[in-house]
C-alpha cells in the first residue's frame, strides 16, 4: 500500500477529511475525487468492479485501477465478513506476483466498501466458477424455488455440479488472441517471461498454502442421513471423506456440493464460508492470472485471486464463450484417473498429515496445468485437446423456461452422476489424448498408478490400449536437447511424485539462458521487433461509482442481452479514453427515483448475461421478474425461504458438536475448536470448525520465530 | 494464520516505548484541544464511521461557563481508563467463553485503537464491545451484533455504529498474533526438551496453564505493543517456570536460539523479558473510587456538546443516574463484572 499519497488507512487526518467532505454530500467523496471513473468492468452480488484512473496530483497518475464496491451486507449486521476476509487477507499478502490490493475506501453515505486494486489488463488465464458466481446464480435461482416447495439443496448441487468442474484454467486470451488474430507464435521472450512469473506467483502461494495448511477446514457430520431420502444413504461416508481428504481438488467440489446439499438451509453462505476460509487451499484452482497491461508494471503477471476471476471476466461476456461447459485439457492424468485418498472411517483420519499431503499432491497436479500452459504458449494449440462434453441440452435454459417438475428430475438426475462420478467418455478420451503425446504409463514408471481407481477399474479401456512411444518434442516443436523441452517433460512427469515443483522450476535452466525472463512480458526483448498490441478489457463506461447508470441522453444506458452479447475478448470499446463526467449525485442519499431504474437494468444485464451460459436469449419478463423478487426478498429479511430454518443458539450446538468430534475419538479440547461456522437440521449437524492442534504441529517453525 | 515474518503485524505495529508515549501524547492533546475550541471531546458517530465535532454552542455563555467546568483527564488517567476496559474485553469475553484467541485479538485491536484516539474522544465501552464484536467476525467465531448486545444487555447499535470507525482505525490490518498459540507452539517444542533433559513433561501441563494466565496480565499492559507475540510468550513462560521450576530456561532458550538462526541475542531476549516482567508487575487498576472520579470527569468532558442530539444519550444518562453507576454500564451482567472485577482485582492482580 506504499505508492500511493494521502487518504491512507487509519489515518487520523484522513479521518477528519473525511468528515469535513461528510458535512457537505454534495460533494464527491475526498477519496473518490482522486480517481477519473473510467467504466465498470465486472458485476456481481457481492458488488461492482469498476475500472478508473488516478488523477493528476497523484504521483501515480494515470494508473489504472479496478476498484471493487461491496454492497452493503444484507442482514444489517454491520460489515459483511466476506469483505472483511478479503480485505484481511490481501492486505497480508504481498508479492509482485499476486494482485495488489492498493487502498481500501469507504463511502460514507451508504456505508460500503470500495477495494482499490490494481488493475490487470490481460486474462491470460481466468478461472470461471469462482464462488463468486454460484453465489450470484444461487440468488436469482433462489427466486424461483420460493413456494415450489423444492429445496434450495437440489439447485445448489444441481449448479455445482453443473458449474465447478470445469474451473481450472479456462479462457486463454493471449492465446487465442495470437492463434487468431495475429497469426504468429508468442516470441520466446514472451513465453519465457509469462511461464516465469506464472511459476513465480505459484511457487509463492504453494508455500503459503503450505504455511496455512494447519487452517484446514474439518467437515464433520454426525448424525445419520434423513431415511426418507433413499439416495443419501449410499455415497454419504464417501462424500464426507473425500472431500476432507480432497478438499483443494477440482473433486471435491462435487462432493463438498453432495455433503453440504444434505443438509437443506443457509447453504450458500456456508459454502461462501468455507470457500473465503479455504481460499489459500483453492487458490491455485480459482486463481485467474492477470497481465498487466500498461504502466510501470506492464506485461507483469499477477495472480488475482479470491473470486475476483470472476469479477473481471464473467457479466460482460456469455459463458459459453469461455469454452466454460467442460474443459479438462488440463487436468493432470491422476485426477483423470480418480485419485483419491480414500479414507477408511469418518473423522478419525483427520490430521494435518493427511492435510497435507493432499495439499502436496494438488500442487503437483497444479504444475501438470502448467506445463499443459507452456506447451500452449508454445504451440498456440492446447497441448491435450480432449473431447469437450457438450453440456445436453443447456441446463439453464431448462431452469429459466420450463417446469420445476423437469427441473426436478434434472437434479435427481444429477445427483447420480455425482455419486458415481464414474469414468466418463471424456476423461477417457482426454487420457487417450495424453497417452497418444506422452506415450503410456506403466507401473513401473509411476508405482502408485495401480492404487488409482479407474486405472484398476477399466482395464480394458487404458491398459488394453497400445500407445507408441513418447512423441512430445515433435508436438512442440522442440528439441530434446533444450532446456525448454526438459522443463516441459519434468512438468508433463506422470508420477505426481516425480513431477516437478514450481520452486524447481524457478530453478531450471530454461530461466537461467537467454533470453532471461523479464518482468515485462510484453515488451519486444530485440528493439526491431514489434510489440503485440492486445486486446483491452470492455468497458462499461455508463456506469458510476455507486452502481447507478448515469441518466445522459446522448448515451442511452445499454440493456442486459447487448452487454452480454456484444462484448467479446477483441472488441475494443472505443470511448474508452473519453473523459466521462462524474455523477453529481455520489455521497447523495440512494433513493433517487430516476437513478433507480437504470440500476435495476443494469445489474440485471449482468445477471442475464452470467446465468446464461448458452447464450440464449433470456426472457426479458422472466428475468425482470426474478429481479423484482429479488429485491422483495432483501427488503424482507424476516421472510425466510421454506427450507431455511432460523438459525437457533449457535452456541449450544457448536458445544455439543465439539464433545461428538471429541467422543468420535478426536482428542480435542473445546478451546481447540474455533468454529467456523456450523450448521444444523433435525438430522445433520456439519461443523467446519479450524484445527488449531493441527496448526501447531505445522506451524512449529512460525510460531517458535519471533 | 500465514507468516508473522511478513505479517502487518510485525511491519507496522509494533512500537518502542518512546513512540507509544508521544502517540499517547498526541491523542490526548488533540482531545483536550477539541475540549477547548468546542466544549466537549466526544465526537458524533455515524454508521458509516465518519465523525463530526459537534457544532460550537451558540450559547457563548454558557458555553464558557461549561468550558470551565469540564476537565480533561490526563494521560495517566486515560491509561487508567484503558486498562479497566482491557480488563472487562478479558471478562466479557469469559463470560461468553470464547476462546482466548478473540479475547486476545480483540484486546490487540483495542490497544491499536487507542493508539490513535484518546479515550475522551470514543467512549471506551464501545469502542471494547465493537472490538469484541469485531475480533468474533475476524476469528470465523460469528456472533451477532444483536446477540452480543443483548448478553451484556447492551444497545448492539452502537456497536454497529462503531464498527467502520475501528475497522478505519485499524487500518484494516485485521490479522493479529497473540501469545497463546505460541504459547501452545512453544510448550510442544518443550517436552522434546523435557525429555532429553530432566524428564518433568507431565508438568508442562501446569505449566502452560500459568503461563496462559500470566498471558492475560500481559495482554493488558502495552507489551503487544512493544514485542512479538513469541517473545511475549516466552516472557510469561519463564515468569511461570521461576514459579513452577519445571525445566531450566535458559538453556531452554539457548538450544531455541541454536535452531533458528535468529537474530537476538540471549541476553538482547532476556532484557525484553524483564520489561515485559516489569510490565506486567506494574499493572495498575485503579481502586474503585478513583475509577469513579475518572469517569465522572470523562463524562463531563464528553457530555457537553452532545445536549442537542441523540434520545440515546438522554436516556443512558437517565440510566446512569437511576443506578448511580458513573461507568454507564447496564444493570445485572455489568454489575456481575463489577463485583468480579473488585474480587479479581485483589486475587489476580495483586500476587
């Protein structure tokens, strides 16, 4: 937080500015008047994101900035903890290579919170299903249950499972920018340069996670699944063990949709829990890389993480642009093969060993992507182009236009193949794809191959199929004598064991001859070769800082479908560098009654555009409608939805939750536990509570340092 | 949580003597200037966290006649103030048997308060409720505004009406490290050493119970300020081990010191323990008269301005008058507190 001039935090003089600039609301805010709003760039229920400008005075003026304004928690219980952990944790982390929380504002007339960040220009990589977004779908579907008498549990798992898998790593910008724009390979400085830095940014958060593995989080449920729900009764211990064990895999998240569905209420903010308390687990999952795009720190990669993927990318663009439906060019083969820890009973397995060794082996398949990443950048092709599933028939178009009965059946339907998570055509053909390039794996070469369950399983399929020899270097286009092609085939290792890590990889010396890796990767390493021009972000540029499209004639406020349609990765808005008249009415009370219309619109826009993956049309009355209810529903916190019991003495049961884990042979104190939120229906009680035993015992080094 | 070596924490609050001194200082010269230019210190709170001075009386009359009237207290005083509400932040937390983690993280968010404001100018009960209420959020232990208010009977608003203010003051660095978990980390670290030297790991037990206790003595005096939390857990493990004699420190220090390559030296270690041991054996709470007399006067500098707006005060001081209770606190659980506090006070404190 050091470049910036006055209005730092905590600040007392600050503070007293502020309070002058309060007395008089006509008025911009203080810190706001230092920013030239540019546009919005990203919406969602949490909030906006907006891109701006730093304004002359400032030494860093004309630095870009995105600046994320929560909106003002719901339940009238002061700031809303997701803000807080964001902001906690950002401002703990610094590194050049993770995105930079630059100031934090908060505006006064309507108590938010405004997140100042820098601003990355580039998605290299973007990680969609941020948790961000199933919020956000949650919301509007959450509309129509209301009276349908379905659960929110049955949505919920329905959308994770429809959502999550595909999260990897998804959408490459530059990459296809090149491949079909510019027609020519990234030169090698550039390729050099992003691989560096991608490694360096997750070398650093590999360590933290590993530092913060004694955070983990600890599912526990105790209490047998409701009997009059046959289809519970025979994954239930699975699913409860695997995701303890699976938590920062891309798995897990169906079975985490599985445990937390069996239970029927509050859902979503627990999963918004748990994913906020995990984030250093997941990161590496929903991480999206971002390359900044201008300024002193151009070319510079930067890892944004905690959601703001999303935040960035999704509203103005239809999903299915993202090749969202089912990517999994890049997952590693151990995960294709179903690598799982299985645990032999529920709860007793539970230590930070296991922890972390799951950590570990995420990480590894996290380096498998990475190279995949590299032979991309190399190629312009994606390494392993595995046969998509094309998602039968868009399952949102269903949700919007026909009835809760099909809706039903789609989600019972879908709670199957979650059970089985059986080996699918697609995994298959995906490992068919790699075997073709990397030739086939033996036991020999990989020792904990036959423990992998679909390898055991298919016998016929993978072991029977004969693959030639290695052929990765004519892929490529490498030699196998370079360095280049040795860094690559240590990241394609199959043994996940074998594979190398980043902080190797840093080391490799493929970095250390020429061209060096640099911080820009943009610029041209030789001066007679041109920098590639990419494509910049689409700006909102009708947008204001409080959410409210500004009411100007000349410039008619866009409706949901052209935002969504029209934007697309290439498309450069023209009127991006117009300087834009700031709305007079900031710091105003919110109830403007020609303010407000806009503002519905366009928050809908990006609703519309973000549940509608196919890009079908939406149904403007539908969605107005939900809309509407939407906002009813916020007006009435006191209106529960069926199926959301109020939640009762949270004490009492966090009590009584901790004697079970400690009767389930756990030997835990109460003052151990630190609930991180728990929950209870007549037949589940799921604690995810922090074992602080555990952070101990991980956490030695740390905690004897002083 | 993550790494204390690059922690905010580390990087910017902690402090020297010196410093904390003059930022003492600063806030009470900046309240008593406010006193004089416009009567009171008491600034108004809005939900948002902003603040105004109230408007200067019209009234000059009275106004002058008022000014006269009304004290400031000193720094001492305001030390004397503080202290007693670090010690309620220690008791209500107790009293909601929240684990010690939230006490500590909220005791360390109210000392960062003070830092930058006198307590003339933010009541000191509310500024240790919102840190309370604050420190749940924080440590994923949430606890409902309105909950918390209504087990100490307390108006949860103005916790709520605090809250942005702090989270500001704070600079919304929010993660803290206490000394218990190195406490914990530390007494882990001590059986190997128990039982390669003398073989007395049962009594570790005992051990890290005391020093847990003499952890809240420290927390209340500005040592969080001034060290890291694993030398102030060291500090009150040895001031527990010359109780107990379970093991021999210093050689318990020296073989620490040969592992890590730290950049203290034992005797640089040693002298920090013993300011944190004078510290801790400084601790003054004020007898039940001279808190009284202190927060008459923090009454009467904060009241002033504050006639023309707000039922809430009207009604509190109605309150206040009814019990005769100058500290505003509420009835029952707070006069529960109090009789703790005067028990307490002579069993803990005065060892």
């Amino acid at each position: 937080m050091s470049n910036r001039g006055g209005g730092i935090l905590g600040n007392h003089h600050h503070l007293q500015q502020q309070q002058q600039q309060h007395n008089n609301p006509n008025n911009k805010p203080e810190w706001l008047q230092q920013y030239d709003l540019i546009g919005k760039i990203g919406e969602g229920t949490y909030g906006l994101v907006f891109l701006a400008r730093i304004k002359p005075p400032s030494p860093n003026r004309g630095k870009s900035i995105a600046i994320k304004k929560f909106k003002q928690s719901k339940d009238g219980d002061g700031v809303s903890p997701t803000a807080i952990r964001e902001i906690m944790l950002l401002r703990e982390i610094t590194h050049e290579n993770v995105v930079k929380l630059v100031n934090v504002h908060i505006n006064p007339a309507d108590m938010s919170l405004y997140l100042a960040f820098d601003y990355a220009e580039h998605d290299l990589y973007v990680g969609i299903a941020s948790l961000l977004f199933v919020d956000l779908v949650m919301e509007i579907l959450s509309t129509f249950v209301q009276g349908s008498g379905m659960r929110m549990s049955h949505l919920y798992s329905y959308i994770f499972s429809s959502l999550f898998p595909p999260f990897k790593l998804l959408g490459q910008e530059i990459i296809r920018y090149h491949r079909d724009k510019v027609n020519q390979a990234v030169n090698q400085y550039t390729v050099k340069s992003l691989l560096w830095q991608l490694l360096n940014g997750l070398n650093y958060l590999h360590r933290y996670a590993l530092k913060l593995q004694g955070q983990s989080l600890l599912l526990v449920s105790l209490f047998p699944p409701p009997p009059h729900i046959p289809y519970y009764h025979g994954f239930f211990a699975a699913v409860i063990g695997s995701s303890i064990e699976t938590l920062s895999h891309q798995i897990s998240w169906y079975d985490l949709a599985c445990i937390l569905s069996l239970h029927s209420m509050m859902f979503h903010v627990c999963i918004r829990n748990f994913f906020m308390m995990s984030t250093c687990f997941i990161l590496c999952e929903i991480v999206s890389l971002k390359v900044m795009g201008e300024g002193e720190e151009q070319g510079v990669v930067k890892i944004a993480d905690f959601g703001l993927a999303r935040i960035y990318q999704a509203p103005l663009k239809p999903l299915a642009d993202n090749g969202v439906v089912v990517t999994i060019w890049y997952r590693a083969p151990e995960l294709l093969l179903g690598a799982k820890h299985y645990t032999s009973a529920v709860g007793i397995l539970i230590s930070s060993l296991i922890l972390a060794r799951l950590t570990v082996s995420s990480y590894e398949s996290d380096m498998w992507a990475v190279g995949c990443i590299f032979a991309e950048l190399l190629t312009l092709k994606p390494l392993f182009q595995g046969a998509e599933v094309k998602a039968t028939p868009n399952p949102f178009q269903l949700l919007v236009t026909n009835t809760k009965l099909l809706l039903f059946v789609l989600i019972i339907l879908c709670y199957f193949s979650v059970i089985n998570t059986s080996f699918t055509f697609s995994q298959l053909d995906q490992l068919d794809k790699i075997f073709k390039v990397l030739g086939h794996p033996t036991p020999e070469k990989w020792s904990t191959l036959v423990n992998l369950p679909h390898w055991q399983q298919d016998v016929q399929h993978i072991q029977g199929h004969k693959y030639d020899n290695t052929a990765l270097y004519s892929v490529v286009h490498l030699s196998p004598k370079t360095p280049a092609y040795d860094l690559l085939s240590k990241m394609l290792e199959y043994d996940p064991r074998k594979r190398i890590t980043a902080a190797q990889a840093l080391e490799h010396e493929y970095f250390k001859t020429e061209p060096l890796p640099g911080r820009n990767a943009f610029v041209p390493y030789r001066p007679d070769e041109k920098a590639v021009n990419y494509p910049t972000r689409p700006v909102d540029n009708t947008a204001d800082f409080e959410g409210t499209a500004s009411i100007q004639p000349s410039q008619p406020v866009q409706s949901g479908n052209a935002v969504s349609g029209n934007m697309h990765g290439s498309h450069i808005v023209p009127n991006r560098n117009m300087p834009r008249q700031m709305p007079t009415m900031v710091g105003m009370p919110r109830m403007q009654p020609q303010g407000m219309a806009p503002y519905n619109m366009s928050s809908q826009a990006g609703v519309a555009g973000a549940m509608n993956p196919g890009g079908m049309p939406m149904q403007r009355g539908m969605a107005n409608q939900a809309h509407q209810q939407q906002q009813m529903r916020r007006k009435d916190p006191g209106m529960g939805l069926p199926g959301y019991p109020q939640q009762r003495s949270r004490r009492s049961i966090t009590l009584q939750a901790a004697a079970d884990i400690r009767a389930m042979g756990l030997d835990l104190e109460i003052g151990h536990l630190t609930p991180i939120l728990y929950n209870v229906n007549p037949y589940f009680v799921i604690v995810i509570v922090k074992l602080s035993n555990s952070e101990l015992l991980s956490n030695d080094q740390n905690l004897l340092a002083f | 949580m993550a790494d204390f070596q690059t922690s905010t924490h580390r990087a910017k609050w902690i402090f020297t003597q010196q410093e904390l001194i003059e930022k003492y200082r600063a806030a009470n010269q900046r309240a008593i200037q406010s006193l004089e230019k416009y009567g009171t210190t008491c600034l108004e709170i809005d939900a948002d966290g902003s603040f105004s001075y109230p408007k200067s009386q019209k009234d000059s009359d009275s106004n002058g006649d008022k000014k006269s009237r009304a004290k400031p207290l000193s720094v001492e005083e305001e030390l004397v103030l503080r202290v007693f509400y670090e010690y309620k932040i220690q008791v209500v937390c107790g009293a909601f048997k929240f684990p010690h983690k939230i006490q500590a993280t909220a005791l360390t968010y109210y000392k960062r308060f003070y830092l930058c404001w006198s307590v003339m100018e933010h009541h000191p009960k509310t500024v240790m409720l919102t840190c309370i209420y604050l420190a749940c959020k924080i440590e994923e232990n949430h606890v409902s505004a309105e909950e918390l208010g209504k087990g100490i009977q307390q108006d949860h608003r103005m916790i709520l009406d605090n809250e942005m203010l702090v989270l500001q003051s704070l600079g919304f660095d929010l993660i803290v490290y206490t000394p218990y978990r190195s406490i914990e980390g530390f007494i882990n670290d001590m059986e190997d050493f128990c039982y390669a030297t003398n073989g007395q790991v049962d009594m570790l037990k005992d051990l890290c119970q005391l020093a847990i206790l003499e952890a809240d003595k420290a927390m209340i005096t500005d040592a969080p300020l001034l060290y890291p939390p694993g030398q102030l857990a060291l500090a009150v493990l040895r001031r527990a081990n010359d109780e107990l004699r379970v093991l021999d420190f210093e050689r318990y220090l020296r073989s620490i010191l040969s592992r890590q390559q730290s950049e203290h030296s034992i005797s640089e270690l040693i002298q920090a323990f013993s300011v944190i041991d004078s510290l801790i054996e400084r601790i003054k709470l004020g007898d039940e008269e001279e808190m009284k007399r202190i927060a008459k006067k923090l009454k009467s500098c904060q009241d002033f301005g504050s006639r023309d707006d707000s039922k809430k005060r009207e009604k509190k001081s109605k309150h206040k008058s009814r019990r005769g209770n100058e500290m505003q606190t509420t009835p029952a659980a707070d006069a529960e507190y109090e009789q703790e506090w005067t028990k307490g006070k002579g069993k803990e404190f005065n060892r």
